[in-house]
C-alpha cells in the first residue's frame, strides 16, 4: 500500500504513520515541515495548504489510500481532494462526533443530522469545519470517502492533555478528587486502534460515516483513575465525590475536569453515541489500563504535553491544585465553595 497522510507528524497523524510503516507500507507525509519527525523511510512533502499554490509538492503523486487529519477550514479539504481525486482511489477523513446538531439524543447513531457547513468555508467554529471538512471530502470523492467520526482520543502522543493531566495529578500523590460516581461509563478511542481501523477500512475502500469510538462503558472513571494509580505508583489516594457538589462549586465537566461528563449533563451524548456500525466494520479496542500505562510511558520520555503540531492552541485543562485542595477540604468538611 501506498500512503499519503495530509499532516502527520501530530498526534492522529503520528499514530496514523507508525502503524502504516509497522505494516510496511510504503508511506508519505505532506506537511509545512514546522512541527515533528517523520519516521525513517517516510517521504516527507513540503506544502503549506491553506497557500496559493501550496499543494504543488502533491502534483504527480501515486498513492492508494489518503488519510487527511485537518481540522481547519473545510476549503482546504476540499482544495486537497480535489488535487488528489484522480491519483488516489479512496479518502479517509478524520472527523468528530461534533459534526452532530445539537441537541444529540444519547445513544444516536450516524443518522443523527450534523451541523449546517459548507465545503468552501474559510472559517467557523470546531463543529462546522469539522462538518464542511466532511461535506468537503464527500463532494469530491463520493463514495470513496469515508468519514471517521473519532469521539474523546486517548493514548501515547495525546496533544491535548486529558490523560496525561490527570496521570499528573495522579503522579503528584495525596488525595485526589475523583468525580464520580465510579462506575460512571466512558467512551474514547486509544489512538493506535483508531489509526488500524482507519487503514485497515481505508485499505478496504469503505466509504460513508462512522463513529468510530469505543463503546460507552469500554472502561469507567474508576477503572481509568485505578490503572492511573497503578502505574504511577504513587500512591495516591482517590477520594470519589459525587457529581452534585462538584457541579455546584462550578467546576466545569471535561475541561476542569478531564474526560468527565457525568449522567444527565448537557454533553453526556459525547459519550453515549451508538458504534455499532464501527463494531460492525471490525474496531478492536484495547483495555483502559494498557492505554494508562503506555501514556504513562511517552509522559515520562516526552516529560511534557507536547504544544498540538499546526493547530490553535487550546485552553489548558485541569483543576488547578489550590482550587481542587478547596474542594476536597469542602467535601471533608461538607461545605463545598461556591
Ligand atoms: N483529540 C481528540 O480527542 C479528537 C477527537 C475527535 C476528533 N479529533 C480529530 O483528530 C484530528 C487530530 O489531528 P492531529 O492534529 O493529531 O493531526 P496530525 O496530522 O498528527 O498533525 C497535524 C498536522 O498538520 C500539519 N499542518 C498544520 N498546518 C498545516 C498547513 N497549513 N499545511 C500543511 N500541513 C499543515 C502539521 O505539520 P506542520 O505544522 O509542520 O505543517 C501536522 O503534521 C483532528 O482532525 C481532530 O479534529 C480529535
């Protein structure tokens, strides 16, 4: 196989190359050059792509299968496809579920409607250029596209810092406000299976959208905040707090919070969506404490998140220490502040 990843020296990138050059396959990046190594034996291109005339490297180019990671505006998918419709056969986009319209039953599978955007949009919010990104590669490849909508990605090289966060946390030892209720049921991807799925269909020709998450429950909070422990060998001590104080003292779910929406949260359906179809089309997950533990491992190499390759960067996430002492100190005492 021949491979072109657009990007690919980031986190989905990244992982996305690695896998492809396991397998040995024959793989290409096309990036600015600004952000990352490839992997030896990966042919780098140069080409900025929102840039009059910055896909020119990819004129020429043979491949079967393109994996495009994009997550700016959706012309520069459409720009990309459009150079690359009659030299490659099939286009993987990487997607979001946040492609859906608000608001998302709980439990909504790929018919759920997605967000009004348009294929030659130069801007918007993450929904719709993540949307215009879709409808982009769509009009272009038809049926050759297929849309991964990933939902919440974990693993090693995680750019973000939701994990790596709270492995910190973790790491740091002493009390931990662990936000409940433990058994409260997650759903997330590890990188590494997202990029085999992504190949393995891509390689197939599958076209069309799919969630492709692991199922709600695949791990919980506990089981994720458990290995965290482990592995740190710190011996932190999780103090499980219900999600009624913690809202109430306006700690906001998943970005103060990592990871978290509790039951009945405006964006619970984030981790509720429906992956039967990507069950179906063969995703294989692998256990939460191999994903803790191999995060674990890169944190400890890389020593810090690493700033997202090409992209805006995002607001920190996580508690700060003194806020969290606060309200640990609140649940003790059972008085949570406001
Ligand atoms: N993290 C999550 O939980 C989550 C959840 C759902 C979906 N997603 C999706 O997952 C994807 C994550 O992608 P990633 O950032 O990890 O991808 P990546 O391909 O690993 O990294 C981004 C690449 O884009 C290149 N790039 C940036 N600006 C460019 C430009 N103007 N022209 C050409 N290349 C450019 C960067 O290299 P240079 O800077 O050197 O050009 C880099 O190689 C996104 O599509 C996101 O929407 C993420």
């Amino acid at each position: 196989m021949r491979l072109l990843v657009l990007g690919g020296t980031g986190f989905v990138g990244g992982a996305t190359v690695a896998e492809a050059v396991r397998r040995g396959w024959s793989v290409t990046v096309f990036n600015r050059g600004l952000h990352g190594d490839a992997p030896a034996g990966v042919h780098r291109l140069r080409g900025d792509r929102t840039a009059p005339g910055g896909l020119a490297a990819l004129v020429g180019g043979e491949w079967d299968l393109v994996v495009d990671t994009w997550d700016g505006a959706p012309r520069a998918v459409r720009d990309a496809a459009r150079a690359l419709v009659d030299s490659v056969p099939h286009y993987v986009y990487v997607s979001s579920g946040s492609v859906y319209a608000e608001p998302v039953e709980p439990g909504s599978d790929e018919d759920a409607p997605t967000v009004e955007a348009a294929a030659d949009a130069v801007d918007g919010d993450y929904a719709q250029l993540k949307a215009g990104g879709e409808r982009a590669a769509v009009e272009i490849f038809g049926d050759r596209a297929l849309l991964a909508r990933a939902g919440l990605i974990l693993g090693p090289g995680e750019d973000i810092g939701r994990l790596p966060w709270w492995l910190g946390r973790v790491a740091r030892g002493g009390e931990v406000l662990a936000p409940g209720p433990r058994d409260l049921p997650l759903q997330y991807v590890d990188v590494r299976d997202l990029a085999r799925w992504l190949l393995d269909r891509g390689a197939e020709g599958v076209g069309g959208a799919y969630n492709v998450v692991g199922r709600t429950g695949h791990a919980t909070m506990g089981e994720l905040l458990d290995a965290a422990v482990a592995v740190t060998g710190s011996g932190a001590v999780l103090r499980w707090t219900d999600p009624e104080p913690i809202l109430a003292a306006g700690v906001v779910p998943w970005n103060d919070l990592p990871v978290w929406i509790p039951l009945g949260h405006e964006y619970r359906w984030l981790q509720e969506r429906d992956v039967t179809r990507a069950y179906a089309a063969g995703l294989v997950c692998r256990p939460v404490a191999e994903t803790v533990a191999d995060t674990w491992r890169w944190l400890r190499e890389v020593e810090r998140v690493p700033p997202r390759a090409g992209r805006p960067a995002r607001a920190a996430v996580g508690l700060a220490p003194e806020r969290e002492a606060a309200l640990l100190a609140a649940v003790s005492g059972g008085v949570m502040p406001a």
